[in-house]
C-alpha cells in the first residue's frame, strides 16, 4: 500500500515494505528498519500453508521463522528483478547489485536434480559452497538409479571423489 504494508488478501503480512517481487514459487520483498540496514525476506510460497501462518508481527519479532530467508542490506536498498537464481538489487547510491539467495539456489539445484542434469546441478552446487551431499538427498532412490548418468555428467576423477566424500549417512537439514 501507499504506507508501505504488505497484505495477503485483507491479512497483515508485514510493515515498512520498500519493494516486493514474486518470483517463481518465492515472495521477496525488502522491509526498511531503523537500523542502518534493510532486510530482504524471501518466502517459499509452496511450503504448507505458508500464508495462513502469518500474523502482523511475524517479521518484527520471529525473525527465526522456518518458512523464509533473511539477508540484510544497505537502507533502501529496493528489488528491481530476479533471473534465474540471481536477485538484482538497487542500492541508494543508484549501484546495481546481484545476489543468488540461498534459497533460490537450493530450489535451482533441486530442479536440474529432478530433470537429471547432474552436471550442473553438481557445478552450481560447487560454485555456492553447498554440501554437495545436497544431490544424493533430494531423492536417493532415483539417483542410485541413475548413478552411471551422473558418473558419466561429471566425468572427472576429482570431482566424484569430492562427491563421494561428501556423502554422509544422516539427512542435513541446512546446507
């Protein structure tokens, strides 16, 4: 609204909105604090009633919320778009920056795992310093399945002996 709240439908999601993107299956939008810095929340739109969940202090004072990301950023700092696992910032200087959120990225990896494009999966997962133990869990069933595609996707030594030391018995929860 013109005094920077955030609704669902006539529900309070939150205040001091500066801008707001969806994005996929994400809600991200960036909340100005009296701090010297703003947050940029990301929301998974498709975790269980996700929405229904809110109430009008959830980003005030829960800020250990299961369902969302958090970054801080510089004051004003306003979303101008997003393109593939990449968030295009404006700062208030007028710089443009680019950030990949985590959650962004893990829901990228989790998508090129599902159509079995393990190489990229297995670079990109490199490339942001994500347990590449990440690409066994999303679906250990189907990837044994599969295992000489991706013996054959990855096709250097170092790398499946990376991947295979990463592997671990215990499902993680963050990566």
């Amino acid at each position: 609204t013109h005094n920077h709240k955030l609704y669902q439908n006539s529900k309070l999601l939150s205040t001091d909105i500066n801008s707001y993107l969806i994005f996929k299956h994400f809600l991200l939008f960036t909340q100005i604090s009296s701090t010297p810095y703003s947050t940029l929340h990301i929301i998974d739109l498709n975790s269980e009633n996700i929405l229904s969940k809110f109430d009008p202090n959830l980003y005030i004072q829960n800020l250990n919320y299961k369902n969302f990301n958090m970054r801080t950023l510089e004051r004003g700092s306003q979303i101008v778009t997003c393109s593939g696992i990449n968030v295009i910032l404006q700062m208030p200087r007028g710089n443009l920056e680019t950030i990949s959120p985590r959650l962004i990225v893990l829901d990228e990896i989790q998508k090129l795992v599902n159509e079995e494009n393990y190489e990229t999966a297995f670079v990109l997962a490199r490339k942001h310093k994500i347990n590449l133990n990440f690409i066994y869990d999303i679906n250990p069933d189907k990837f044994l399945k599969n295992i000489r595609k991706f013996i054959s996707q990855i096709n250097k030594k170092e790398n499946i002996k990376l991947f295979i030391n990463s592997l671990s018995n215990t499902k993680k929860k963050e990566y």
